[in-house]
C-alpha cells in the first residue's frame, strides 16, 4: 500500500497542474522530437533518437509518480485544529535566540516545503522539532549549521 501523501487544497492543484502539463505538452514535445529523429534515418546509430526515448522515459517516470502521489493525496483541513500545539498547517512564530531574529513557519507536508516562503516539511530538523509543542516552549535543535535554540512566541492557523 502507498503512502497517503497530505497536502493543502493549493499544493494538491499544483500538482495536478504539472502532471496536465507533462501529460498535454511535455508528452506531445517528446513525441515530437523522436519522430524527427526517426526520420533522420538508421536508428542504431542516432543519438538524437536515442535522448528523446531517454527523455521520454524519465517524462513518463515522473508523470507515474505524480499519478501515485495525487492518487494517495488527502487534502488537510486547518479547521477544528487545536491552536495550542503545532501540528501540520499550523503557523509558528518563533524566536531564534541564536540570532535574536523572529521567524514565522508554516508546517506542511514535505512535498510542500518551500523554505523561501516559510513552509517546512514536519520532517524537517525545525519542523520535526516544533511537532505538538506550545507556545512559550524552547527547544534546541540540530541543523546543518549547528544547533539553534527556538522559542515558540504563536501558534496560529
């Protein structure tokens, strides 16, 4: 059985927009380029003809993988959340008292992350960490870059 895979009603429909595109445009592409190289002639020794199979079947990996994953997709609701314990879509604003900076998260799924736009995995080293705290807890945590200590200021949805 697959992993049910979490996702947020905008990560789900991002999803299903690049397998569309794979599928109606990538696919017709491909389809495209190995026709020409047929057409150049004696297939054994066509290297053109060769990348475009090779690129197909990498196009058609991923488009199986993205059809797995939407299939086992559930979408998350943040309604009804309790808002005193970080959970998966929980928003989380935190001081690093290394730094002294406040930072706010958003916890996702991992097929979600987007460090630039403030959404950790709950897999990740902070994510994992801030799992089912409270606001006003501190914890330290192991990243790249060393340990950091985090205060948790609010937890909102």
């Amino acid at each position: 059985m697959a992993d049910v895979n979490y996702f947020t009603e905008e990560g789900l429909q991002k999803l299903k927009d690049e397998l569309n595109h794979l599928k109606m445009v990538e696919r017709a592409e491909i389809s495209r380029l190995i026709q020409e190289a047929r057409e150049k002639g004696d297939l054994s020794e066509n290297s053109e003809y060769d990348a475009a199979k090779e690129a197909q079947g990498m196009l058609e990996m991923r488009i199986e993988r993205l059809e797995d994953i939407i299939a086992n997709a559930r979408v998350l609701d943040g309604a009804g959340i309790d808002n005193t314990k970080v959970y998966i879509l929980s928003n989380v604003k935190v001081l690093n008292h290394n730094t002294g900076r406040e930072v706010t998260y958003t916890i996702v799924s991992e097929s979600e992350a987007d460090h630039k736009s403030g959404k950790i995995s709950i897999k990740s080293p902070i994510g994992a960490a801030l799992m089912g705290k409270s606001a006003g807890d501190i914890i330290e945590v192991n990243v790249p870059a060393g340990v950091i200590k985090l205060e948790i200021i609010e937890i909102s949805r």
